[in-house]
C-alpha cells in the first residue's frame, strides 16, 4: 500500500497552499480552482503529481 504523504489531501490547507505555490498566477484563484477540483472529486484520492496534472489540464502553467 502506498504511504498517505504520497496521496493529496485535500482537507489539509498546507497541502493546497504548497501546491498553488508550484503555479504561475494569482495565488488565491489558483487555490479557488484546487478547492473546486477537490469538490469535484476530480483529485481527491489522486497523488500529488496526478493533482498537478489536473491545474495543468484546467490551463495553469508551473512554475
């Protein structure tokens, strides 16, 4: 079984900040659209590369 830091956790506000942190853009709307991803259900239970894979596919760039 893969170990829970490898997983994104959507309830842990470190976690969205540090992965808003890696994208190019106004920080807030970055962390709005990763609240709306984690509503969705669209990286809940995803790794944290499957979760930035999903702000690259909404149009977010990395830094």
């Amino acid at each position: 079984m893969a170990k829970d830091s490898k997983f994104f956790n959507c309830s842990q506000d470190h976690e969205v900040e540090y992965l808003a942190s890696k994208f190019v853009g106004d920080k807030k709307e970055i962390i709005a659209k990763i609240k709306e991803l984690c509503k969705a259900g669209k990286i809940k239970y995803s790794t944290h590369q499957e979760a930035e894979q999903a702000l690259i596919d909404a149009g977010y760039t990395k830094k």
